[in-house]
C-alpha cells in the first residue's frame, strides 16, 4: 500500500511539472507540440539516468522505482497528449507534419532513455 502512495505522490509532482512545462513551450510555440516532444525527450533521458541509477548504486529502489519513474516521470511524460497532438495535426490537414512528428518522437525518446542509460557507464 506504501508504493501507491508514493506513486500518486510523485504522480502530482510530475502532473504539475508537466503543466508549467507545457505552459512555457505554448507561450512560444502555440502551433506547434514542441511542449510534449521536449518533455517525452527529457521524461525518457531521465528515466535511463534512474534506471543506470537503480543498477550501479544502493539507493532506495521503493523511491526511484515508484516515485520517481512511475509517479514523477510518469505523469509528467505523456503519450495520451503525444496522440492527441498527432490527431490534431492530422485533423489540420498537416499530415507530413503528423509523421515527423511521430518518427521524430519515437526515435528521440529511444535514444535519450539509451544514452541517460549509457552516460555513467564506463
């Protein structure tokens, strides 16, 4: 019961990040979903830091694990607003926008959670 409430204490923190993060991008890129790709990027670069984080030390795994990775990145990562901006650019006839959208994302992510994975290892 302890991991749950771990979870949705992370899961507010990483909601309320994830909204003034996406503020922010909004005030400069109204048009376009830079806000979410930024956030995905950074959300999956962080995710691979923990997990190298979780196999090299001796740090509480209850915290990384159900804190920080399932409450914190969790909710401020997003793939439910990645689909509704990928909807959204199609339903605006942006559909080459859409697909690079999408490669980019996917791509991007694979490789920030691979290299914050990768960065301490030596």
């Amino acid at each position: 019961m302890i991991n749950f409430f771990w979870v949705a204490a992370g899961g507010a923190l990483g909601a309320s990040l994830r909204f003034i993060s996406s503020s922010f991008f909004n005030l400069f890129y109204p048009n376009l979903p830079i806000g979410t790709f930024f956030i995905n990027v950074l959300g999956s670069f962080i995710v691979g830091l923990l997990i190298n984080t979780l196999e090299m030390r001796n740090y509480s795994e209850i915290f990384i694990k159900y804190f920080l990775i399932i409450g914190v990145l969790g909710s401020y990562t997003t793939f439910s607003s990645f689909s509704y901006e990928v909807i959204e650019l199609y339903n605006n006839k942006k559909l080459l926008l859409s697909i690079i959208y999408i490669l980019a994302s996917v791509f991007s992510c694979i490789v920030a959670a691979y290299a914050g994975y990768s960065i301490n290892k030596v």
